[in-house]
C-alpha cells in the first residue's frame, strides 16, 4: 500500500467504509418512505431485483477503475485511456463524479443537521429546557445554518485524519453502533400494538404493480444513490483497497449489508407508522397515500415517540442518534472524494485541503438554506436525479468500451486467480458493455 496515500489497513475496515457511505439517510429514511409510497413490498421486490442486476454491476465497475488507478477518480480514469480524447473524456466523468459528491453533501449536511438537532432535543427535555427543545425543533435559518455547521465540522475531523485514522477507525467504530441501533429499536417497536398490521404491509407484495414504470424509476435511483454510485466515492474507496484482495466477493459482500440495512429500517420505520395510527396519529395524507418525506420523521414519528411516556424519550434519542451516524458515515465518504482531488492533482497538504473543501461546501450549503425553497429542491433533483445515474453510466461505458478486456482481467486476478472461470467473468464484461448502460439510459430519458 502506497505509504503516502494511505488505505484500508484490512477487509473489514473496507467492507465498513464502503457498508459505512452505502448506508446513509438513503436506507433509514428514503427507503422505507419510498417503499411506503410505492406499493409496499412490490417496491422491496423490485429494489431488490435492480440492486443486483444493475446497481451491484456498475459498483464493480467504479471499485475496480480506483483498485487499477490507485488514485483519485481523475487520475484513475486517466491512467486507463490511452488516446488524448479518452482523456478528456476519463476528466470529464472524473470530476463530474466529483462535483456530484460535492452537490451531495451541500443538501445533505443540512438534512443531516436536522436529525442532530433533533438527537439533542430529548436531552433538553428531560433538563427541563423547553424554550431550546423548542427552537431545535422548529425550522429556523439560525438553527438549520448551526447544526449543518456543526455536521460538516465533525466530517471535516474525520476526513482530515486520512483513510486509516479517519475514515477506516471511525466507520469501524460507528457502524456495529448503527446495527446495534437499529436491532434494539427493532425489537422495541416489534412488542407495540399495530406493530403486525405495518408488518403485514411491508411484507406482502401487490404483484400487479412490479411494472410500474415510475416505481422501476423510484426504484432504480434508490438504489443507484444507496450504493453512492456516479460520485467517484467508490472510486476513490476501491484505491485504497490493496491488490490482494477479491474485489467480486468484496463488492458483492457491501452491496448485501446495504440492501439488508434498507430492509431492516423498513422493518423499523412501516411498523411504527402502523403504531401511530393505533395511538390516533394520521399516517395517510390526503390523497390516500402513506405519509413520507420530512413528515413522517419529522411529525409522525416524534408524535410516537411522545405518546410512549419517559421512555420515548429513550427511543426519540436512540433513532436519531441513529440518523445521524448513518449520515455521518456517508458524508465522509463524499468529502473524500474532492480531497483526494486537491491532495493529489494539486499537492494541496491533507488537512488544509479538507478544511477548504469543507469551508466551501459548507459556503454551498449556507446559500442553500438562505434560497431553501428555490435552491434544495434544486439541487437534490441536479445531483441526484440527473448526475448520479450520467455519470454512472458513463463509468460502465468507460470500463465496458474504453478499458481492454486483458487489463480489467489482470485486475481481478490479482486478487482471485480463478475468477476468469467464474460466473461473474462470464456475465460481468458484457452486461457492463451492453446491459448497464443501456438500461441506466432508458430509465434516464424515461425520468424526464
Ligand atoms: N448512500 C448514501 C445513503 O444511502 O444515504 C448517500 C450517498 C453517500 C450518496 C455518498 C452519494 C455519496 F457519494
């Protein structure tokens, strides 16, 4: 491993970084509101499906272009071209990829910041501050620029750290704390009357709705941004990854602890809108359609929580402490992937680099919060929407038509001397030729 770089100092130190970005506000919150407006367990199904039929392919294919380049996305994506235009092409997606994480981070820095605000609230309410437990819970300009302050803070210590004593120790640390979270709150919400009825709604599928095409749309871009493709974060993950490694059972092992988180905070989220409406809160908006969105966490769920006594207050602190970890291991992954840029293009030292990005996606987020009706929407729609599935698919374009057949071989055996008999060697190549990018632009121009 380059000394100089740095990186993941073992498997497992990997596998929690990548489960760590993978894992975010996207499993605990987009997954079960979209899977609540979606169909219920149809939408599981076909998120499922798509997850690893298209989502876990075009991972590979970022891991694998960082593992060859051991650079950033820019430098990696260069050192694969060999003509003048497909170096521009390898910088254009490069920093497209870049910019995206960078867009990321601006709006999810001040979701992430509501969910402190909202951690710290219990704690102001058993003390008896009910002027502050109010403030941090009512939207405010001072508050929302606060806590996404106080976020990109804790991101920017931790990045700055580097790989192994930054981004490897602290996902190490945070990420069993997430799981353990989530199961306890799990098998709380599991003894609470109208419990069954949510999981009877997740669980049971109404097959007739598997070929929607706005819920394959739903579904596809859930997963694309669960998995942090298009955003060179993966790239940037797979660099730090030593050569002896198997990158197939690897990919394969992160895309599994992200679909089974997003299945566990269904688990968590469903049932406990069931047991409010069995406590009297509305869960239906007007049109018919479950509750989702800033509402349900927002409203919904604190009304659980309120309606539990003093041990709510317990259960109030846990699921948002919760939140914000899961936010908290995706955003240092985003800010990696500009740092990497700056430290390696442009010799800039590590910790200032992470300071100046950070001050200056922090400058983003600011803007956002002063334009917040104008700008948010915005933005998420920009990166999430349309950057995100671009530039993954010109990834899978790039590694499919750009990058020789031999070389992508010789990276993998590196790692596994026997993958060219395997069945992903058999299927991979020409399902990330043909099939990723063609399916990913079908999906694209039909969103539009
Ligand atoms: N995967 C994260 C989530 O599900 O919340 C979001 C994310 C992380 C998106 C990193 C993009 C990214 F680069």
């Amino acid at each position: 491993m380059d000394k100089l770089r740095g990186g993941f100092s073992s498997r497992l130190g990997f596998i929690l970084a990548a489960a760590g970005s993978a894992v975010g506000l996207g499993n605990i919150w987009g997954f079960p509101t979209q899977t609540a407006s979606n169909g219920g367990a149809a939408f599981v199904l076909v998120y499922l499906v798509l997850a690893f039929c298209l989502a876990y392919p075009a991972f590979m294919a970022e891991l694998l272009i960082g593992r060859y380049g051991q650079a950033n996305a820019v430098t990696s994506m260069q050192k694969m071209s060999r003509t003048l235009w497909q170096k521009r092409f390898a910088f254009i997606v490069g920093f497209g990829g870049i910019i995206c994480a960078a867009l990321i981070l601006s709006f999810y820095g001040i979701l992430a910041g509501w969910m402190m605000s909202y951690a710290i609230e219990p704690i102001t309410s058993v003390l008896g501050f009910n002027e502050t437990s109010s403030w941090l819970t009512s939207q405010s300009m001072m508050r929302n620029l606060i806590f996404t302050g106080l976020f990109m803070l804790l991101t920017v210590a931790i990045i700055s750290r580097g790989v192994e004593d930054g981004i490897e120790k602290w996902s190490k640390r945070l990420m069993p704390m997430l799981i353990g979270l989530l199961i306890l709150l799990i098998i709380y919400v599991f003894t609470l009357e109208g419990a069954e009825e949510g999981f009877a709604a997740y669980l049971k599928p109404d097959i007739s709705r598997v070929f929607e095409p706005d819920l394959l749309i739903s579904a596809l871009g859930q997963a694309f941004f669960s998995l942090s493709l298009g955003t060179s974060v993966m790239i940037i993950y797979g660099s730090y990854i030593s050569k002896t490694e198997n990158l197939v059972s690897l990919g394969a092992q992160v895309t599994l602890i992200d679909v089974s988180i997003a299945f566990l905070a269904g688990l968590l989220i469903i049932p406990s809108m069931y047991v409010a409406q069995y406590q009297g809160v509305a869960i239906f908006s007007d049109d018919g359609s479950l509750i989702s969105g800033p509402n349900l966490v927002f409203d919904v769920l604190p009304t659980l929580f309120n309606s539990m006594g003093s041990i709510g207050l317990f259960v109030a602190l846990g699921f948002f402490v919760l939140m914000t970890i899961a936010a908290l291991t995706s955003s240092i992954s985003m800010l990696e992937g500009p740092v990497s840029f700056a430290v390696e293009r442009h010799n800039v030292e590590r910790k200032k680099a992470t300071v100046l990005v950070g001050l200056g996606i922090f400058i983003l987020s600011t803007i956002i919060i002063l334009n917040f009706d104008e700008l948010f929407g915005l933005v998420i729609s920009l990166s999430t929407v349309y950057g995100q599935p671009l530039i993954a698919m010109l990834c899978c374009v790039f590694v499919g038509w750009i990058w020789q057949r031999s070389q992508i071989l010789k990276e993998l055996k590196q790692g596994d001397d026997m993958v060219e008999h395997s069945f992903f060697w058999k299927i991979w190549p020409w399902y990330t030729k043909f099939v990723c990018p063609s399916a990913i632009a079908i999906v694209f121009f039909h969103s539009l």
